[in-house]
C-alpha cells in the first residue's frame, strides 16, 4: 500500500483522484478542490475547516469527472468523496456498514482560469452519524461500503431553457440490488435535489419469487415553461431458474407482469406525483413472448 509520511511517522493512503475530461486538463485535481472548498490545502491534500474522526482535517478525493455539455456551453461536473478517517481511500475503500460524504460541484473555465459554478452545501465534519440521512435538499450526498455513485448526463431538463443533472446511486446489499436517480437544479451557486426515483429495484430470498421493477423516465414539455416527467414501470414476478438472481424473460418462469405510469410536476421547489400509480396486468406469456419476438428481430 502507498502512503505518504507524516510528521509522527504515521502512514495513510493519499486520495487517487479521477482524471479530469480533456476540456479541462490543463488543470489539476487541486486546481478543482480549491475552487470547491474553503481552506482547502493541495500539499496535503486536505480541507481544513471538515476535521475527520481523528479531529484533523479531512482528505477529499475526486471520485469522477466528467465534461458536462448544457445549452452550448461547457462545464466540469465532479463528485468528491470526504474521508472519515485517513485510511478510507486505501485498497478496498470503504468497509462494508461504513458511510461517507460525497459532494457534487460544477466548475467552468473563464480563459485560462477555473471557478465554481455551484455545489452541494459540504458537511462541517466528514464523519456520518449512525442515523443520518439527508433532510436539506442544499446538503451533500451519501455513500455506503456496498454501493456507488456516477454522474448521468442524459438531458435532463427543467424547462427549455434550463438543464438538470443527475446522478445515479447503485446500491447491492444482501437480498437486494437496487438503482435510484437524483436530479439536481443549480440555483445561485448551489445545487438543489428537485427529484429523486427508483428506476430499479430486484428483492430475492432462497426459494421465493423474485420481485423486480423497472421504471423509464420520459419529459413532457408543458406551456407553464416547466415540464412534467412520465414514470412508466414495470413489475415483474419471477421464478429465477437460471440462479442468476434476475428475472430473464427467455429463462425464467414469469408469474406476474404489471405496468404502472406516474405523473411529476414541478412545484417551484421540487418535483410532486400528481397522478396515482395506475396499475394494468399483461398476460405473462404474452408479454414474455412479444419481448423475445422483438429481441430475436433486433438481432
């Protein structure tokens, strides 16, 4: 393992940062954490006003980078994760119950020079409580020990005029594996969660059913300006016959197909579900058959 000493000799893991996209490499990964956070020092590569669980300040490490295309213009958007403790981003990262902070921040170029955009309000220590969870829709991310983070970049929008960002949160503990979506809006120089869904969600257990649900997001354009989205889902139950813990409709045995659409509107603040789910069931069969039918054609 590599460390870097320090002055009493103890050893820890230097963060490993991401590299940045093409646009923006002619800056550093310190170039971008000082943009994003206040007192941050590059030849330690540590924020000084976030004390970790030793009371020291706390290392960050940008987790993922990636160029960001909106309306013509474009923009760095970055993940960075907050270390607890200085042994974090070691081989093997977080442990397996432990929980981080992850900030999301979107940086520009002016000329030859870097400067924020907006970000994710940091937290005032990088250590998460045993029952945390985000309550300000401003406030910083979360990861845990079994599950990740990454930046989608489908156009995601708002209105016409304006771009959303989201970011996925993967999640596979025992019995579950799970995929969830965040949409943020950037309001000042911050960024605002507007919309949070599940677009994937399978529970199994030994000898039971499996049970899977797979949802699309789809904008509608409306002429308030905003626009609504369309969360269309599908419910699938299965008898998992080829031990791979998913329902494949050409292996599997389908017991139960059900569709569901919701309707979100934007309230000023934040996307609202205005329409109940409406549920409709498909014949299992004949849905198994109509997707095999449209798979062999793509082939």
């Amino acid at each position: 393992m590599s460390g870097l000493a320090q002055s009493n000799d103890e050893t820890f893991t230097p963060p490993k940062h991401a590299s940045l996209p093409l646009a923006f490499s002619q800056f550093s990964a310190h170039d971008v954490l000082k943009q994003i956070f206040d007192g941050y020092d590059p030849a330690a590569g540590r924020v000084a006003n976030i004390l970790n669980a030793n009371h020291k300040p706390t290392l960050v490490q940008i987790d993922e980078a990636k160029l960001w295309k909106s309306d013509g213009l474009e923009y760095l958007a970055v993940l960075v994760e907050l270390a607890a403790d200085d042994y974090q981003f070691a081989e093997g990262g977080l442990c397996g119950n432990c929980t981080a902070y992850v900030v999301l921040a979107v940086l520009k170029k002016e000329e030859d020079n870097l400067s924020l955009v907006a970000k994710q309000s940091p937290p005032p220590s990088s250590v998460v409580g045993d029952d945390e969870t985000p309550s300000n829709p401003f406030e910083s991310s979360m990861i845990g020990g079994h599950s990740s983070l990454s930046l989608d970049f489908y156009p995601y929008r708002l209105s016409r005029k304006e771009a959303l960002i989201g970011v996925r949160d993967e999640l596979t503990v025992m019995g579950s594996d799970t995929l969830s979506l965040a949409l943020y809006r950037i309001e000042g120089q911050r960024l605002r969660e507007v919309f949070r869904t599940s677009l994937v969600d399978i529970r199994y257990s030994s000898g039971s059913p499996i049970k899977k649900s797979i949802s699309t997001l789809s904008p509608l354009p409306r002429s308030s300006g905003f626009y609504d989205y369309e969360l269309k889902r599908t419910i699938i139950t299965c008898i998992d016959r080829n031990d791979d813990f998913d329902c494949d409709l050409d292996r599997d045995r389908i017991e139960q197909v059900r569709k569901q659409k919701e309707l979100w509107r934007f309230n000023g603040e934040k996307f609202l579900r205005t329409r109940k789910p409406k549920q409709r069931h498909a014949a299992a069969a004949q849905l198994a058959s109509l997707l095999s039918s449209k798979a062999r054609a793509r082939r």
